[in-house]
C-alpha cells in the first residue's frame, strides 16, 4: 500500500500539471499556431526532452522491462521493431527536409508536394484518416497499460467501498486509466503545446533521478546475489534461433518466448531491419513526434532536437530498464505477476518489482514519473490528433469564417472527442503488446512505401499516394484479425507488395503533379532521389542551382548513429549487471562513433541551406 509520503509526491505533481496548464493558457489561446505549435519559438533542447519525455511512456517501458527479464541483452534488438532508429534518420536528414516545408501538420505538408488538384485532397484525405487512426490506436495503447500499473498499487479492494458502483475485475485497469487519463486532458487542452513541453520537462526530471536510484539499486543487489540467467542472456549475439532455454530456472518463460514468436530470430531480425529502414526513410508517422519537429524554429534545430532525443533517452530509460531486470529476477520468487484472472502475466514485472523494492519517498517520485511518462506520451498524442483535427478538417471546411474564440473551443471539444473514442477503443484491448505489435507492424507498414517515394520519386503523385495508402491500409486491418495467431511483422511484405501496387497503378492513372508545385517543394526541401527533370528545369531558370548530393553521406552518418544510439541502449545494460570488459568495449565504440558523427554530421549542420 502507497504510504502518506508517497501519495503527497504524486498529489504534488498532479498539482503542478494542473498549474501549468493553467499559467500556459493565455499564450496557447494567442493562435493556432501558438496552440499546436508554441509559436515555433521553443528551444530544440527542451523540444527534445519533450519527445524524449512522451517516448518514455509508461506502456512501453513495461514492455522494455519485460523484454529484458526474458531476452536480457539481446532485447537491445527487439525495439527494432518501432523502429527506435527512426531518430538517427531523423536527426541526419529527414527532420531538415520536413521543417523546411513550414506547416503546421503533416497533412498540411501533403499539399507543399502533391499540390491541391485532386490528387492532392486525396493524398490530404488519407493521411488525416491515417493520422487520427495511429494516434486514437497509441492513445488507446497509453490508457490500458497505466491502468495495469495502477491497479497494483491501489488495490480494487481499497477503492470500491466509496464508489456508487461495482466494475467486473477485467475491467479495473480501465477505471483508473480514465481517472489519470483527465488530469493529461487537462493541461494538453489549456496549455497546447507550450503546456505539454513544459510538462514533460518537470517529469524528465523526475524519471532521471528514479532511474539513476533504480539503476544503482539493480546495480548493488546483482554484486550480493546469483544472478541465475540461460546462457546466452549476457550477449547481443544470436545465431539462426534464440536458443534461450528458460526450463531449469523460470519454466514459464519460455512459454512467453514462444507466444511473442521470436524464435526464429534471425528471420526475425532481418525483417525487422528491412522495415525499419523503410519506415525511417519513410520520415515520421503523423503524430507527436513530428509535431515537434514542426515546432522547432529552424531545419537545424529540428536536427539537433532529434539526435539530443537518444543522447538523453536511451542511457537514462535502459538504466531503469536494466534495474528493475536485475532485481526482478534476483528476487522472482517475492513478486506477484498473478493477475486478477489467475494467470502469470509477465507485463506485470515492473510495477511488482516497483511494489517490492523501492523504499518510501522513492516510491512516492517514481509513481509519479512514471504517471507523468503516461500523461506525457497522452498529451502529445492527444495534441497532435487535435492538430488534424482542427487544422486539416475544421479550418479546411470553415474557411475565413472562423473567429479566434470558435477555433478555441474546437480545440476542446476535438480533444475531448479523441479522448472519448481511445477509452472506448481500450476496452477492447488485451494487453500492451498486442496493440503495440499492430501499431508498429501493421499500421505503420501500410505507412511505408508511399511515403518514401513521396521524397525520392519525382513521377509520384496525389493518385499514387492515395492508392497506395489504401491498398496498404485495408490489409492492416484485416489481416491481424483473420491470422490471429501470426506474428504482426510478418504481414510487412504482404503490405509491401500491396503497397507498391497500389502507388505504381494510382501513380500511372493520373499526370505528374503540376510543374510548379514539383519546382517549388524540391528547391524548398532539396530531397536527394530520382528528381533529374525537376532539377534541369530549376537549373534552366538558375544556373547556380545545385543538386542535393548528400546521399552517400548522410547514409554513412545514419550507420554511424545507429552505432552510437545502441551503444547507449547497451552501455547501462553492461553497467548494472557489471560485465566490466564488455561495457569497455562498447564505451570504446560510442566514442569512435561520436567523434565520427561530431566531424561529419555535427560541424556540416550549419554548412547546409538552412
């Protein structure tokens, strides 16, 4: 049970959300871009651990926990599957491109390229459908694994007595998802985006220091203790299978290695990679993430503020991770993964280990990081459907017509909408990593192929941008429904193939978008790709004109950053469960690694057209 303490913590902090959401309400209510955006006027660092802050979500750092109990380092893998790298893209390249174009959505950014022909209110139509689909999925996401955390630490039991009604057990995790889920609404829809910047800052700090306390904790008992672990759990390597074989230590484990169905684990790997480089060149899906790209004041800014992400993220959130991996299966025996149902479920690691081992005050500061990790990824969404919403629907349709005064509470009542709609879409989930298997396999993989032509290909156009989207969309929808019992990953290639046909064919069934606005987006944005008769026509007008010749560079800065971000992801993993000669090693990497991105990325930012 929460002691005196420790609920204070967490009253203060719910406090503090509430005040900034308050004191942020008249800058936010200046504009719709003082709202959605902070006015474009809030530094990239605290824009960084902004986002740092919402991908330091309480749903996936449960997620990461479990992964590492079971996986141990080669869980370093696994998040692949988002795919965590997308922020090296970003930060070498795509974050520039995007930021140049000046909007306020990415719907909005459909137009800069595709033009506003038929084509292009297509093109528009479909990614706001898209937009408002992946953020009500991550809403829902969010919602259903806090009330799994909750429920640990305020026992149905305590609860039910002062309520007027009485809630069947599977469904306890959705009443406290609703409870905490206000406080969020709150201060995302007063404050806008200033508000929740200023949120996610306060809860940084917070998850730092529970997780440097955690980290040490992890760190002293794995030097007191045996640390029973398969073979093979204390490297990153891996052949054809896993091969970890839980059976003489914790038999039920590998009944959860064999549901998740990462067996075969280089099919898995290599499939993982190809879609995750896909999705990066992709850019980024249309939710919080690319609201603060969009946010920042520069093309240069919105670069920096995308690689400060894993420098802040990454070594902070997996010395969390790697603690309470340490002490949960140090101490198995003393944690309660029992569910209400009866049944083990290992998403429940982290708040018993939670439960179990951090002292009072601790508990109180952790609780409360974690509750605001929640809140932090909610806001964020939640702004960012808000964005699509009021943006590329409302503003579309009322035109000039439309006062300051109406345009605020449209913000409102759309907040209040998504919100309403993602609590009824959590009652119908299962666990965390089902919809996280959806979101980042399926959804986000009808995602991928027309939005990398729509950067590198010339000919694309709004038709084939639409078809595309289509013709990936609907089996993403269907297939996990009908293969209930496959992988979500391993639809990617079926969406691929449908993909492809679907922009080639909608491509071909239109003209090319309009000669001026072709001109127009790529001496705005100057993506490097098959663009040659775009370039000759800009050069016919500009001599001068130079081509975008950054390719075999910017893809060397990718592998280089993607060196550097595992590195980071593995360094405190090595750290707490001190293997000295390897955690040498991998120092010894990431410092070859910066020195390479500090020369060849860092010191060329300013180098460029922005």
């Amino acid at each position: 049970m929460l002691q005196t303490l420790d609920i204070s913590i967490i009253l203060l902090y719910l406090l503090i959300t509430i005040v900034i959401g308050l004191v942020m309400r008249k800058r936010s209510q200046k504009s719709t871009g003082d709202y959605l955006l902070g006015g474009k006027s809030i530094p990239w660092y605290m824009l960084g651990l902004s986002n740092a802050s919402g991908m330091f979500d309480i749903s996936g750092t449960i997620w990461l926990v479990t992964l590492m109990f079971a996986y141990g380092i080669k869980s370093v893998w696994i998040p692949w599957l988002w795919p965590v790298f997308n922020q090296v893209f970003l930060m070498v390249y795509v974050s520039k491109w995007l930021r140049r174009s000046d909007v306020t959505t990415g719907a909005e950014w459909i137009r800069t390229r595709f033009g506003t022909g038929t084509g292009g209110k297509r093109s528009h139509t479909i990614i706001v459908v898209f937009a408002l689909l992946s953020c009500l999925g991550f809403l829902a996401y969010g919602f259903i694994g806090l009330g799994k955390f909750v429920e640990i630490f305020i026992p149905w039991d305590t609860v039910s007595p002062y309520l007027p009604f009485e809630l069947s057990p599977e469904y306890v995790p959705h009443f406290y998802g609703i409870v905490f889920t206000m406080f969020a609404v709150f201060y995302s829809l007063l404050g806008g985006m200033s508000g929740i910047v200023w949120a996610d800052v306060v809860q940084f700090t917070i998850m730092t220091i529970a997780a440097l306390v955690i980290g040490y904790l992890g760190f002293v008992a794995v030097g007191e203790n045996t640390l029973l672990v398969p073979d093979g759990w204390m490297t990153p390597s891996f052949g054809w299978k896993l091969d970890l074989d839980w059976s003489t230590i914790i038999p039920a484990v590998n009944d959860k290695i064999a549901s998740d169905g990462y067996g075969l684990f280089t099919i898995f790997f290599m499939m993982m990679l190809f879609k995750g480089v896909l999705v990066s060149m992709a850019g980024p899906a249309p939710n919080y993430d690319m609201q603060k790209i969009l946010s920042t004041k520069s093309p240069v800014e919105a670069s920096k503020m995308s690689g400060f992400v894993s420098v802040v993220l990454m070594p902070i959130r997996y010395l969390m991770i790697a603690g309470f991996a340490a002490l949960a299966l140090i101490f198995y025996e003393k944690l309660d993964l029992m569910t209400v149902a009866g049944e083990i479920d290992f998403e429940l690691i982290l708040p018993a280990a939670i439960k179990e081992f951090v002292p009072v005050g601790l508990l109180g500061l952790l609780l409360a990081g974690l509750l605001a990790a929640f809140m932090s990824t909610f806001a964020g969404t939640l702004n960012a459907a808000q964005a699509y919403l009021i943006n590329d629907i409302y503003l579309q349709y009322k035109g000039d017509k439309v006062s300051q005064k109406q345009i605020k509470w449209a913000n409102y009542g759309s907040g209040l909408i998504v919100v309403s709609v993602s609590i009824i879409l959590g009652f119908f989930i299962q666990d965390v990593n089902s919809i996280l298997q959806w979101l980042v396999s399926a959804l986000f993989g009808s995602y991928v192929v027309a939005n990398v032509l729509k950067w590198h290909w010339w000919r694309f156009n709004g038709e084939g941008f639409f078809w595309g989207m289509v013709a990936g969309m609907i089996p993403a929808l269907i297939l996990p429904v009908v293969f209930t019992e496959t992988l979500d990953l391993y639809y990617f290639p079926v969406l691929l193939l449908t993909s492809v046909v679907g922009c080639v064919a909608g491509t071909y069934s239109a003209p090319p978008t309009e000669e001026s606005v072709l001109k127009s987006f790529y001496e705005k944005v100057r993506p490097w790709g098959f663009w040659n008769p775009v370039f000759e026509k800009l050069k016919a007008e500009n001599p001068g004109f130079q081509k975008n010749k950054d390719f075999k560079k910017d893809m060397f800065n990718v592998a280089m950053g993607i060196t550097a971000q595992t590195s980071l992801v593995i360094l405190p993993m090595y750290l707490v469960f001190r293997q000295n000669t390897p955690m040498y090693i991998t120092l010894a990497i990431l410092i070859v690694s910066a020195f390479l991105l500090k020369k060849f990325w860092w010191n060329r930012l300013n180098t460029t057209l922005d």
